[in-house]
C-alpha cells in the first residue's frame, strides 16, 4: 500500500462537495491515495433507512440492499456496540449466516481486511466509515496503525459533511473554544494521553476532564475522540 504525505486537497474537495456523487468522488481519491481497494461512507438511521458513498461496486451495493445484508453484517452488528474504531479481525464472524456473507462481499471484490470508525449523530443517527483492503494481517495492522488517527479525522469529516446534506437540517453554530479548551484538545489531537496533557498544561487531570467535557459539549461530540475529529475539521485546532 503506496504512503503519500498530503491529504489537504482531498479535504477541500470534501467540504465543497454539493451531493451524493460528489462525496463518491472524494472516496476514490482517498482510496487512491491510500493504494487500498476501498473506502465506503454508510449511513444508517432510526427507521433502518440507508444512505452511504463510496467506492464499493454498484453489484455489491444493490445485492446489500436486495439480501438485507443489513440484519446479519458484522461490521454493523459489531461496531453499533462501540464507540472506538474497529478491526474486522477483532469481530465475531463464526455464525454460518456470517460466514455466507463474507465469501459473499469476497466474490464482489470486497477485501478481507477492514476498518471501521463508527460515527455517532443527531437523532440516533449511526454511520460508519471504512477502509477495506486484501492483504496479510501484519501488512494491515501496520496501515491501521500509522494512519489511525487521520482516518478517524475522515470518518468525522465525511459524517459532518453528509449531515449537512441531509435535508431540513441546518449545521448547528460553531462555538468557540476557550483558549484552555484548545490548548487540552491540541495535546490529545496530537497523541498525548490525558495524564501527560494534564502535566504539560500544569493542571490537575480532574480539571483536565472539565475542559475536556466542555469542549465535546460545545462540540456536540459523542466521545473525546469525536470531539478532537470534530475541532480538527471545524479549524478550531491546528495540529
């Protein structure tokens, strides 16, 4: 898998995509720019409803939909339970129904290698963001593990901008961050646990919790790290 240092003009292209195909798009230059088989948005909502992008093929995309896959996907099933990014290795795929359906993907050119962010939104909206692959799990763990934390950034950023889509949906206001808040979400962004952020900042890690949980509720963050995602794509913190 190709390693290329700049993401900035896919990440422009995404904030002024206006739809549907336009998100498509900026999944292939990201999977181009990656060198993987895949990266797929997928969207669900309450009513089970469907919405996604990405560079899956239109035959898998339809025979998902036709076979409601959706019942039985691990990924979905497996990554609803949690709030961390998840490796497809670290799922349950030992049921027959699970089995079928992963030579299934197989036979429709998806990679046996996966993984996948899951986003939490309004409204118990729930999406997911993956990256799929077909490779040795040491070439994997690699991959995932050099550019973690930029495809949790992508995850979030896909998700905010099909929410913004979304019809009857205004973007909620941005509220600034207090210049500690910023300082705490700098140090985490950049990979520092809470322990060393609370010590650079000269603080006790109990007031560190404080800014931290007044930023993801100005945020409107699920998580720390929906919050930081969220305060890195809004430009409220540069790392």
């Amino acid at each position: 898998m190709k390693i290329e240092p700049h993401l900035e003009q896919i990440w422009e292209r995404l904030a002024q995509a206006d739809g549907q195909a336009a998100l498509g798009q900026v999944s292939e230059a990201l999977r181009d720019h990656y060198g993987i088989l895949h990266v797929v948005y997928h969207w669900i909502d309450t009513a089970g409803e469907q919405y996604g992008c990405g560079t899956y093929g239109a035959l898998w995309s339809d025979r998902y939909h036709e076979h409601n896959y959706l019942r039985i996907d691990p990924v979905v099933s497996g990554c609803y339970r949690r709030f961390e990014p998840v490796d497809w290795k670290d799922l349950d795929w030992t049921s027959r129904a699970a089995r079928k359906f992963r030579r299934d993907a197989s036979d429709h050119g998806v990679g046996n290698q996966g993984f996948s962010v899951p986003v939490r939104g309004p409204h118990g909206q729930f999406a997911l963001f993956t990256t799929n692959h077909s490779c040795t799990d040491a070439l994997w763990s690699s991959f995932t593990a050099r550019h973690r934390r930029d495809l949790i950034w992508a995850a979030h950023c896909f998700n905010e901008k099909a929410l913004a889509l979304a019809p009857n949906r205004r973007p909620g206001a941005v509220q600034a961050l207090s210049p500690r808040e910023v300082d705490a979400m700098t140090l985490l962004a950049v990979g520092y646990n809470r322990a060393q952020v609370a010590q650079r900042l000269s603080i006790s890690e109990h007031t560190l919790r404080a800014y931290v949980e007044s930023a993801r509720f100005k945020l409107g963050a699920s998580n720390t790290t929906h919050a930081v995602a969220r305060a890195l794509s809004r430009g409220l913190i540069v790392v």
